[in-house]
C-alpha cells in the first residue's frame, strides 16, 4: 500500500512520534493505523496515543442544567472561529441545548429526526439546514448526552465554549457546598481529561494491553531486558498503577489540594462528611470543540511530503 503524507501527518498527530518514525510505522504495517500505533508503542517511540487527534475545527460546547437534576451537554461545529463567535450562531446552540434536555432520543440519528421544540412542524435536522443557509457556511451538531440523576449533576465551560463538562453524584444533600465541590471536580476533568471514574471502570482487556506494550518496551531496552522476569513484573506493575492514576479522576491528585496529595476521592469524602453525605461520583461527560477533527493545512502536508521524499 502506497503510504501518503496525510497517513504519516495524521500518525504523527495521533501519537507525537517523529515524523520519519511514523513513515516506517505505516510501511512496516502496511498502512494500518492501528498496527502503525502499535508498532510505534511497542518500540517506544509513542508513550501515549492521542486518539482524539488534534483540535482543529471550529465551533462551541455549551451545556446547561435544569433543578440540578437533569442536564445537557451539544457540540456544535463551523467552518470558521469568526462564525463560533457570532450571536445568532451561539444562539442557535443554545435552543440546541434546550432540545438536548427535553429530548427522548439516545443518538444522534434520532435526535436530528426529531421534532424541533422551536417549531414543531420541523425536525431538528430542517433547523440546522435553514440556520446554515441564513449563516452561509457549514454547521453540523456533532453530538449530545443528557443526564437525568436522582442526585446532583453540574456543568463547567472553559474557555468559551473550547471544554464542556458534565459530573453526575450521588448525594442525599444538594447544598451550595455540595454543588462547589462537584463544579471543582469538573473544573479538573476539563484539564487533567480523565478517561475514567475509577479503575473499577477500567476493561480488564485495556489493561491486558497495556501490559502488552509495556513488557514489549522493556524487551525492546538492551539494559532492562535483562533483568529478572520478577523484576521486570514489578516494573510493569508499577507502570500501569501509574498509569491508573493519571487516568481515574477519583485516583487522581485533585489539582486544588493544598498538600499537592490529596486525591480526588479523599477529597469529596471530606467535603462529604462536613456536609453530612456521601458524594459518590458516578459519570463525568467532556466534549472538546473539534476533537478528532482536522482542517487542512496545505503547509505542513508539503513539509511531510518534502520529508517523506528526502
């Protein structure tokens, strides 16, 4: 398979190798993302797989709550920064929103089908057709999730709609307090980006994987592969907690904590306790304007090919 500039560019983003080590990648792999990521993972070259990719499109997260009980989250996308900023465009996300928190619809496909709340002889998808056609560019309501608890979820926007933010509790006490600390948590989701509540969420399979590649560096470092095989059991179990603690938001160090150790979980314990209840975290939701989406930059794909044909 011919490996193009585009694969080598979208690689490099993915995993932040260097770009002659992500050419090799996708030849020795004949071209599959995947194995490409693979390849550079077990030989070290990527420490940590950006899925995601790099922000590149356009367009504002924005969220709202109702009564602390129900809550919405949308992304929607433009072409351009100067149309993300625009009212009329921010005002459209927000009926958006108000359409995400009555909606019975659990994907996009319904959601787009369904009857908008402006205007219910049009469906949400006629909507977004006439706002692109009075706005004169792309639009495109990328996705949504809605949560309904019987405890407390709250919202956080950083950046002007760059991070959006859901967390949802349990708690017998929905106080002033109660809700502070769940915005902080939220606040920390947004910038420390947690895949997951706790490891109790973590797919045994990721962390079978995991200790794939990490036994697969090691193997691959003259020095260390010679170690004893507990040893090197040791090293890969004290990679993976690590791991684990930048991963799980309740492991995680809370970034407002005062001693610079206090965890996540030891944290709303202790605003629990003072409140009389337990706050357990259940879900946290994080959207990020463009994630996973690219615009063109003719400029460095020329630099990638210039390199590539070196």
């Amino acid at each position: 398979m011919a490996i193009t500039a585009s694969m080598v560019k979208e690689l490099r983003e993915m995993t932040g190798a260097g770009m002659m080590d992500c050419k090799k990648a996708l030849n020795e792999s004949n071209g599959d993302m995947d194995a490409a990521i693979e390849y550079l993972r077990k030989n070290g070259e990527a420490k940590a797989v950006k899925k995601a990719g790099r922000i590149a499109a356009e367009g504002i997260v924005m969220a709202d709550v109702k009564e602390d009980k129900t809550a919405a989250i949308v992304e929607v996308n433009s072409e351009t920064d100067f149309v993300a900023k625009n009212a009329d465009f921010q005002a459209f996300v927000k009926a958006v929103v108000n359409q995400a928190l009555t909606t019975k619809a659990t994907d996009m496909e319904g959601f787009m089908a369904e009857a908008w709340n402006e205007d219910a002889s049009k469906t949400v998808n006629d909507a977004l057709t006439e706002k692109i056609s009075v706005i004169g560019e792309k639009l495109s309501i990328r996705r949504f999730e809605k949560v309904v608890t019987d405890g407390c979820v709250v919202s956080y926007i950083h950046g002007g709609g760059r991070i959006g933010v859901l967390v949802e509790a349990d708690t017998a006490v929905v106080n002033d307090a109660v809700k502070e600390a769940l915005k902080n948590v939220a606040m920390q989701v947004a910038a420390l980006n947690a895949k997951y509540v706790s490891q109790a969420d973590v797919d045994a399979d990721y962390i079978a994987h995991e200790k794939e590649i990490l036994l697969a560096q090691i193997m691959n470092d003259p020095k260390e592969s010679q170690k004893p095989e507990k040893v090197i059991q040791g090293m890969i179990s004290g990679r993976i907690n690590k791991e684990m603690k930048e991963i799980c938001l309740l492991d995680q160090v809370y970034v407002k904590a005062e001693d610079g150790k206090q965890s996540v979980a030891k944290y709303l314990d202790e605003v629990g306790k003072a409140n009389g209840t337990t706050i357990t975290l259940k879900k946290f939701v994080r959207f990020e304007t463009g994630e996973g989406l690219e615009k063109k930059n003719e400029d460095f794909a020329a630099e990638v090919a210039a390199q590539m044909n070196a």
